[in-house]
C-alpha cells in the first residue's frame, strides 16, 4: 500500500522516511566534509541531501553533532570491514580484502578524520571499537600465516607502517587518490605474500596514524 513503508517504525525507532533522511544527510556531510572541510555551511549540506534545512537542525541540533555521527558512522563502517573479513572461508582472502577496503576509505577521507580529532577530540570514545579491530586484525593474520599465505614475518605493526603510507597520498581529486591507494596496496598485497628477507619490524601504534588517532599525545 502506498505510503505504509514511512509509517512503519525502523529498528532504532526511526520512521523509515526518517531514517532514509538521517542517512542521507550523514552521506552529503561525509562527502562534503571531506571535499570542504568542517567549515561547510549546515545549509549547504541540507541542500545538497534534499532536505530542508529545519528537518536537518531537528536531526542535528548543532554542526558539532553532525560531524560526530559522520565520523562514528564512518568509523563503525571501518571496523565492520574486520568482521566481514573474518567471515570468509578463505583466510588470505579476508586479510587482502581487509586491507584494500581500509586503505580506500582512508584514501577518501581526505583530512576528515584528522579534522575531527583536532576539533572535537573528546567528541566520541573509539578506544573500545578500536580494540576490538586490532583483535580481530591480528586474528586474520594468524590464520593467513596458518594457511601459509602470509609471509611468516609479518607484523600487525606493519598494518600501522601502512596505513601511514597509504595516509601520505597527495592527489587532485578523490578519485585520484583512490587509484593511487589502489596500486600502493596491490603493491603491499604482492610483497606481504612473499617470502624475501625484511628488515625488523618498528613497533608503531595507530595512534601514530593521525587519520585514526583520537588524540594527539
């Protein structure tokens, strides 16, 4: 029947129009963010989703709450790759699969996260989620060493060594920086599956990588 769909409560007790809204403005915030920084006028980003500028105040009061929710939503999309990646039968296919999504939404980010850390730095708590992907990270590699895909010295450290040079891509637009990411990380990919001697690993932290650092110490 039409119309049932926006009266029928979402699971977070969002109307389905509503919850269509929120996601939207959260996806032309994300975007606009990173294309403009966090300086990008609230009516911009209304107009660009469609909506009016009163439904997007009513969702988010201020600009600080809406930066916060494109940054947890993103965050939360982050680590949901790990769980993806460990469903997978196939260890190495998980690890490889793991890596390039990572990198290509660190690519995209273009400062947004870092923004957000200097800006609002006590604005969300990640620690907890943080922990819980660098558990199931170092999980994926036990298995793809077990499967005998992975070489034998590689360290979760290295994961930190390459977000940081995936992080110093410079581009001209998105989609450049994208490709690039694309190449560094089939690169990386090829080198973590062989079996050539390495220097030692450097114990780094991600806290060291300021795209997902929560503050900076």
């Amino acid at each position: 029947m039409s119309g049932t769909a926006s009266r029928i409560p979402a699971v977070d007790g969002l109307r389905a129009d509503a919850r269509q809204n929120r996601d939207r403005i959260v996806e032309v915030a994300g975007a606009l963010f990173a294309e403009r920084g966090l300086d990008v006028p609230m009516a911009a980003i209304a107009r660009r989703a469609g909506v009016g500028v009163a439904t997007l105040y009513r969702r988010f009061p201020t600009k600080e709450s809406l930066v916060a929710e494109v940054f947890a939503d993103q965050f939360a999309a982050c680590v949901s790759v790990v769980d993806e990646a460990l469903a997978d039968p196939d260890p190495w296919r998980g690890f490889c699969t793991l890596v390039e999504k990572v990198c290509a939404m660190q690519a995209v980010d273009r400062g947004f996260s870092a923004a957000v850390v200097a800006s609002l730095p006590h604005a969300i708590d990640l620690d907890r989620e943080r922990e819980r992907g660098l558990r199931g990270f170092a999980e994926l590699v036990r298995r793809a060493k077990a499967a005998g895909r992975l070489r034998p010295d590689f360290s979760e450290d290295d994961l930190v060594l390459l977000l940081m040079a995936n992080g110093g891509i410079v581009a001209h637009s998105a989609d450049a920086a994208l490709a690039a990411s694309r190449r560094l990380v089939a690169y990386l990919l090829t080198s973590f599956a062989g079996d050539g001697p390495l220097p030692p690993p450097v114990a780094l932290s991600l806290r060291d990588v300021p795209h997902l650092a929560t503050s900076r110490t």
